[in-house]
C-alpha cells in the first residue's frame, strides 16, 4: 500500500472542498430563489428638516393673524361668554372674516421686567408681592423669566416653569442706581424670541421715566410694534402736584401708556403702592380671560409695511356698553 506524504493528503484535502463548494453554492442560491424578495428604501427627509428651523412668526407660516381681544364693562369687570358673532375684525379699513376664535386660558410666555434703581427703596416690598400675586394666576405649561434694571439691565432668571425662582430672586434685590427702562423693555423683548407658547407677555414695574437708557423711545416704540408680545405696566408714580419731581418722571406715565396700548396691553398707573398686588393679580386674570381673533389678511402683499387694526363690538342685548381692548396693528411679513 502506497503511503502518502503529508504535502499530498493537504493537496487533496483542498480539492475535496473546492468540489463540496459549488455544491454548497447551487442549494444556497435555490434556497434563496424560493424565499421573498424584501427591499429596504432609506426614508427620505422632511423637507421641514432640511430647510432649518420654522419661524415661530405664525404671520408667516400660516398667513394667519392673531389678535387678543380683552372685553369689559363700564365697572372695568371682564366679560366672557361672547362669541364670534359679537365681533368684527377690520385691517386698514377693510372688514376681514374671523376663521379663527378661541377664549380658552392657553398657556403664557411672561416676563417680568422689575425696577431696581434707588427709588424703588420702600415700594420693592409690595413690587414683589405684586409678582406673587400674578403668579398666583399662572396654570403649569406657563413659563417666566425675569430682567432687572437699574443703571442698565440684567436677565436674572432666564424662561423657567417654576414661578417659585422668579420670587426667590426678588427676594434679595436691593434697589441702587438709575433707570434704564428702555434698554430693559428691549432685553425683555430679545428673551421673548425664546419663548414656547404662542401668547406672549411683558409685565413692567417701575416707579419713573427713563433717564439710563441707550435706546431711544423712538426705537424702542418701533421694535414693540414689530414684536408680538402684549405689555402691561405698572407705574409707581408720586402725584403729580408733588415737589421735586423730574421731566423724566412727569414723562413717565404717557411712556408706558403709549408703549403698553400699543401692543393690547394696558398702563395701570398707581399712587399707593398698596394697590400693587391687586393689581397684578388682575393683570393676570385679564390675560386668563381673553378672546383671541384669528383671519387671514385680504392684503396678501409681503411688503413689510405696518397694517392697522380695529375691532368692533356687537353689542349683546341686556348688557351695558361693553368695551374693547386690543393689539393696534402689525408689521406685514417680507419676502
């Protein structure tokens, strides 16, 4: 018997597999011509993804306007229970259809902008109790975030849900320096392009006019009627037969009365400092028992130019004369 070296066995060992391959080979591919057939396509992208982050400028997406509407009686009680029947919207003269209405409490962005400067001394105590108050008001899916000024302005506490952080801060302020109230109003209004909810809303305490400020009244009005934020204000002011008191505070009233009315807001101007709580705290109710009017423009035209609102009331039967409060206008988008 002829004996085989070990270089022969491996030789033949090789060949012995490369005939068992094709084998292998042939079952595996009529194997795989009896199973199914399963593509996979990669999912395409949104084109939501691809083109950046949307605008939170519902003008622009939707072409739609919203407007918060706030009705009272002569007793300066808020009425609800209206509906879209009792309202007619208009846009520089033109009568609009309301597509949208609504007079849910939704949810709020708020900032608090909060006088520091050295004469806010005594009247910081009910400022504070103030903010307690309107938070009092807030439902969970709110959020704040608080500027303090003086000399210039600062963003204490950025958009939190947790109103105890505002108070907590308030609680170790000490009042020190000048007012830069218009330099705070745009800081305020800068932290508002943060915002998450679509209904939006400053509320100022101060006891005086500007006298700190970078920004001009001019600059600072034009960027509130840009902005889609309703501004209420709070203005400590001494009586105005009193002694001593400067061309900056004498101004201060009709400042934050032309800034808030602006925007839908209100200027509830206070000579004792007692009232300040109740006042916040209806400040808060008011923006909880708003209508909100929504249409689409007939002036389709993107030409960035200012458009002037008006809403006229239908008067319920049985009610006394009721009045309006709303947003004066808006910037038309630009393409």
């Amino acid at each position: 018997m002829a004996v085989r070296s070990p270089l022969s066995r491996t030789l033949l060992g090789v060949a012995g597999l490369l005939l068992f391959l094709p084998v292998v080979a042939a079952e595996d591919s009529r194997t795989a011509s009896q199973q199914p057939r399963v593509t996979i396509e990669p999912r395409s992208r949104r084109p939501t993804e691809e083109s950046g982050p949307r605008s939170a400028n519902i003008r622009v997406e939707a072409n739609l306007v919203l407007i918060p509407v706030t009705v009272t009686d002569p007793l300066n009680r808020f009425v609800t229970g209206l509906e879209k029947e009792h309202f007619r919207i208009f846009e520089d003269k033109v009568e609009q259809t309301i597509t949208h209405f609504a007079s849910e409490d939704a949810p709020l962005s708020v900032g608090f902008v909060f006088d520091v400067s050295g004469s806010m001394g005594a009247k910081l105590r009910k400022s504070r109790e103030a903010v307690a108050q309107f938070l009092k008001t807030a439902n969970p899916e709110d959020e704040f975030f608080l500027v303090q000024f003086s000399d210039r302005p600062e963003l204490v506490i950025p958009f939190t849900h947790e109103g105890e952080e505002i108070q907590n801060r308030l609680t170790f302020t000490q009042s020190k320096g000048r007012t830069a109230l218009l330099d705070a109003i745009y800081l305020a209004l800068h932290e508002m392009k943060r915002a998450r909810n679509p209904r939006k809303a400053l509320l100022v305490i101060s006891d005086g006019g500007d006298n700190s400020s970078r920004y001009t009244q001019s600059e600072i009005k034009k960027l509130v009627r840009e902005a889609d934020v309703q501004i209420y204000a709070i203005g400590i002011f001494e009586p105005i037969y009193s002694r001593g008191r400067t061309a900056e505070e004498l101004a201060g009233p009709s400042l934050l009365s032309e800034i808030a009315e602006q925007t839908g807001g209100r200027h509830y101007p206070v000579e004792n400092v007692n009232e300040l709580p109740d006042i916040a705290a209806k400040i808060g109710i008011e923006l909880r028992n708003q209508y909100v009017l929504g249409y689409s423009p007939t002036n389709r035209q993107k030409d960035g130019k200012y458009r002037r609102v008006q809403v006229k009331l239908i008067q319920p039967k049985g009610l006394p004369p009721l009045r309006a409060f709303w947003r004066l206008g808006y910037y038309a988008p630009v393409e």
